[in-house]
C-alpha cells in the first residue's frame, strides 16, 4: 500500500499537513510526515522494504521528542501510521505487526498493508458513513424481525398474521428501541409511546 492513499483519507477528513521548521530537516530525512488538528496528531512513514520495517523504534523515538512539545489531551491522541508498502507473509514480520499494534508506548500505532486496515480507525469514518452503518444495521434488524417466520418453512409461525398490522408492530418497536433522545425523552409521553406500541402488538397476538 501506498503512503499517498492514507494521506488522502487524512485530508478527506480535514486533517492538515503539520510543518515544523525547526525540525523539517529530520522528518525529512527519517521520511515521517505530519498531520493534525485540535484533537490529534498523527505521524506517518511508508515502509518499502522489510529491514527498514523492523527499525521502527528509531522512529518512535524521533516522535518521543516531540510529545513534551504536545498539550496533555494531545499526548493522549498521539498516532504513528505504519504504511508497508512491500509483498511479505513471513510469519517474522506478522508476529512484529501483531506486537507493535499492542504496543503503546509513545504513542499508539496502526500499520497499514491493504485498503481494508484503513477500517481499523474508527476516527477515519466520517459522519455521513456512521449515519449510513446505523441506517444499515437498523434495516437489517428490523427486516431480520419480519422474516422470522421465513425460517420456519416446515411450520410458519402463524399462518394467520396481518401482514401490514405485524410490519407496522415491528417498525415501531424497533424505532422505539433505537430512539437516540430516548434518555431525554418526557416520562409521560414515552410511557404513552411505549403502551401505544405494547398495544399495537397485544390486539394482534402474535
């Protein structure tokens, strides 16, 4: 994988390219880039041959002389991106993966090998795609609810059910269950709410 593809999530994510004149010189030098913004800093190297991979904590420590520098929330929020961009499955390597990504000391560290270990940063998922997995995983909740019967092809559930009457049993119980405001909400009027479903479900038996 490519350090380009990563930088590009970052700034997707509005995260800015940090330059530090003072010490251009050896970030340059040791190919570590920085991006940050109020609540983060990120340090980022692509690895392109195995060797150089294994001499990682040398970058760890050019990064160690920047956490005095960092406000105390900052300290708590410092990243280094591993970006491997070279073919190996040794098993060497994958134990010193597994190792350094449970390691963190300094700052805690997430190596990228493939598209997909972008994944594993929650932080890189934008507010349009959280909205969409919650959409996402409701739907299937709710149509996994609906087709319980499809299971039972031998023996439906009950031959009998209103179709519409279940569907519209099930949308509003599960709306009710996933209701975000629902610790806010007035006792009164979600007590009303949760009887006015109870009961949309007791009329119909099922």
């Amino acid at each position: 994988m490519k350090i380009e593809k990563v930088i590009k999530v970052l700034l997707d994510e509005n995260y800015e390219n940090i330059i530090l004149s003072d010490k251009h010189g050896e970030l340059y030098e040791n190919n570590l880039h920085i991006f940050g913004d109020k609540a983060r800093v990120i340090f980022i190297k692509e690895f392109r041959t195995e060797s150089s991979f294994y001499k990682w904590t040398n970058d760890q420590a050019i990064i160690a002389s920047y956490y005095n520098s960092l406000t105390a929330r900052l300290k708590k929020n410092l990243y280094f991106f591993m970006v491997v961009n070279f073919n190996s499955n040794n098993e060497k390597l994958l134990l010193e993966i597994n190792k350094i990504e449970k390691d963190s000391y300094v700052c805690k560290k997430y190596i990228f090998r493939n598209i997909d270990d972008l994944t594993k940063i929650p932080f890189f998922m934008s507010t349009d795609q959280k909205q969409q997995v919650g959409f996402d995983y409701i739907r299937t909740f709710k149509d996994t609810i609906s087709n319980l019967d499809r299971l039972h092809n031998d023996e439906p559930l009950n031959e009998q059910i209103d179709r519409q009457q279940y569907q519209e049993f099930i949308d509003k119980l599960v709306d009710l269950y996933f209701k975000k405001d629902i610790e806010n909400s007035n006792e009164e009027e979600l007590e009303l709410e949760i009887k006015h479903v109870l009961e949309i479900g007791e009329s119909n038996d099922y």
